[in-house]
C-alpha cells in the first residue's frame, strides 16, 4: 500500500495535533454529481454499480477529484450483508431499497444465518481497488449499518415512517428480534473486518435508526450490538490504528452512553449543539458533524457563515478532535459549487483553532 500523504482525518479521530479541520461528508459519493448520475446509467442499476468494483472505485474517487475532502469514503450499501443473507434487494425508483423476502414470521428468523463472506467479496475487492487508486492520497473510510438498522430494513422490507413491524416484533417476540440483533452482529464484525483487512483505514457504524427506540429499549437493542462489534473489531492494520466511528441519527439524547461504547468519533446529526455535546462527554472521545445539509441550499455567504458557526461552536481543539461533516447525507439536490464553498471555508476558517 503507499504511503499516507494527507492524515489529518485519521489524527483527528484519534484527538491527536492536525493543522486544520478535517472534512468528509456522508454520501459523498452520490446524486448530486452528475459524473455519478452517468456512471450510475452506464452500470444499469444501484446494484449493478456497487456490485462492479471498478464502478465503485470509479464514484468513490469522483468527489476527490472536484473538492479537497480529507477522506474518501468506500461507495457501497449498508443493505449488503441482508442481501447476500438472501432477502433480495432492489432499489426501486423513487421508492429506495425493498426486500423481496422480509422477514415476517418466526420460520422466516429461525431460517437466517450469518452469510458467507465470498458472497460479499465485491465489496472487499472494491476497497483493494479503491486504495491502490487513491495512492495514499487520502484515507479510506469503510463502513456498514448497526444491527439494529439494518434489522429494521429486514423486517419492514423498506423504509418505514413508524416501524410498526419492527417494533410490534419487539414488544411481542423480543426473542425474534434478539436473535435477528445476534445474526446481524456477528455478520457486521465479520463484515468489516473484512475491509480491514483488503485496506480500510477507519470505518464507520451507522445506527441510522436508533433514534426510533424508546428511551427504555435504544440500550438493549441498539447500543448493546454496536458495542459488540466495535469489540469484535481488529483495531491496527499497517502499522497504525483503524478509528471506528458511531453515528446514531436522533440519539442527542444519549450521546453519553453511546461515547463510551468503545468508539474512537461519536457522529452527531444537527439538532445537537455541538459545544454542549463537548462538555457532556469531556473530550472522550473525538465528534464528527454536524451542519444542517440544508445549509447548502442557502447561498455561498450562508453555507460559509454556517461553517464557521460549526467550527465555533467546536471551540478550541486542545485535547479535542473534531471532523467536520453534516448532520446527515447530502442531498441529491444539492449543487456541487455549495460544496465547493464548503471545503473551501472548512479547511480556511479552522486552522485559526488549530494554531
């Protein structure tokens, strides 16, 4: 593998002196970029392009290519690992991911089983290609969905705007639940230890849907199995350490429990305020977040009044480490010059805290 050129993203997770803010953001990778919208054509389908690890590697480094992100992030699903468990995955236009088999009814939880790796190897080989490709450029993110978030997908069969499924399951077979939470943690540790090992240097658990849980329910069926995976994590690869990152969209609420699940970076959404989360966890561990996406709708001066409001907000870095992003993924609608905007402000406005 080459050498590291720019580890400023890596220092931050690990709170460690960098010059300046380091900036990514969630679907990086994506829509808003018409090179993506072209390749997306060429592939033929969602699936097609994440299952081509030249596809992949191809949208991956595309934003690198237009703005100066610290990291790249592997271009994949987090409905992966369900899809080689043999719930058959599509993505339906203007719908999103469906399941042509969820999972409905005790046979159909008794019947799963943690997949075969060989059947995921597409993804393990785009992260080889992608690192080969970015030449040390920048640091590769690998990542995958908490057990509980991809449970939801599997047992709605779809995004959901109340979990009913989900959550009927829980409250009436909470043992059906536990067991699917088991399956999908012992598949998301192996899962990501997999891209370790073919050259992820960070990766990033999203519990996109923790924030749904009753207050009485996030620790036993979210927070628990995403503390088993980070345990389960290989935790040095090439000579340094691999930073695991925890984004719990909603989750404000418990944000100190979720800082001591033995992540390195806590991600937060923007209804956190960010100088407040710092005091609450003590600097234990780095922050990543957490702008509005919408900001970038706002014109140059707002995008860039925003983005220092963030950085303020942050404060000094002492012991601290802080990786800018947005409070959650970037929206498809989004013009690329608001991006540009960002990076640009990003990386100028906060070397004054890094002096």
């Amino acid at each position: 593998m080459s050498e590291l050129k720019n580890d400023v993203f890596l220092r931050a997770l690990m709170r460690e002196p960098v010059p300046y803010t380091p900036l990514w953001l969630m679907r990086q990778a994506g829509r808003y970029l018409p090179e993506y919208r072209e390749t997306r054509a060429r592939a033929g389908s969602f699936l097609k392009l994440a299952q081509n690890p030249d596809y992949a590697c191809e949208v991956t480094l595309q934003p690198l290519r237009r703005f100066d992100f610290d990291a790249a992030i592997l271009f994949s699903d987090i409905l992966t690992i369900p899809h080689a468990m043999g719930l058959g995955l599509d993505f339906i236009t203007g719908e999103g991911p469906r399941f042509a088999h969820p999972l409905r009814t005790e046979d159909d939880v008794n019947k799963l089983q943690v997949p075969d790796m060989e059947s995921l190897k597409y993804v393990f080989d785009a992260v080889s290609v992608i690192r080969r490709e970015l030449d040390g450029k920048v640091p590769l993110i690998g990542f995958a969905g908490s057990p509980w978030t991809i449970g939801c997908y599997m047992v709605e069969g779809q995004g959901s705007a109340d979990y009913r499924l989900i959550k009927s399951m829980m409250y009436s077979r909470p043992d059906l639940v536990h067991r699917i939470l088991d399956i999908n943690t012992r598949a998301t540790t192996e899962y990501l230890n997999h891209q370790i090992d073919a050259g992820a240097q960070a990766v990033m658990i999203f519990d996109s849907w923790g924030g749904v849980l009753a207050d009485n329910k996030f620790d036993d069926f979210s927070l628990q199995y995403t503390r088993r995976v980070i345990q389960g994590l290989k935790r040095e690869n090439e000579g340094r350490t691999v930073p695991v990152i925890v984004f719990t969209k909603g989750g404000g609420q418990w944000l100190e429990k979720i800082a001591l699940c033995g992540a390195d970076a806590v991600g937060l959404d923007w209804t956190v305020n960010l100088a407040q989360a710092r005091q609450r966890i003590g600097d234990r561990v780095a922050l990543q977040g957490n702008l509005d996406p919408n900001v970038l709708f706002g014109g140059e001066a707002a995008v860039r009044e925003q983005a220092r409001s963030v950085i303020d907000d942050f404060g000094p870095v002492g012991k601290g480490g802080h990786v800018f992003n947005l409070g959650h993924g970037i929206s498809q609608f989004t013009p690329p010059e608001a991006v540009e905007a960002l990076v640009d402000e990003v990386h100028r406005y906060s070397r004054s805290k890094h002096a």
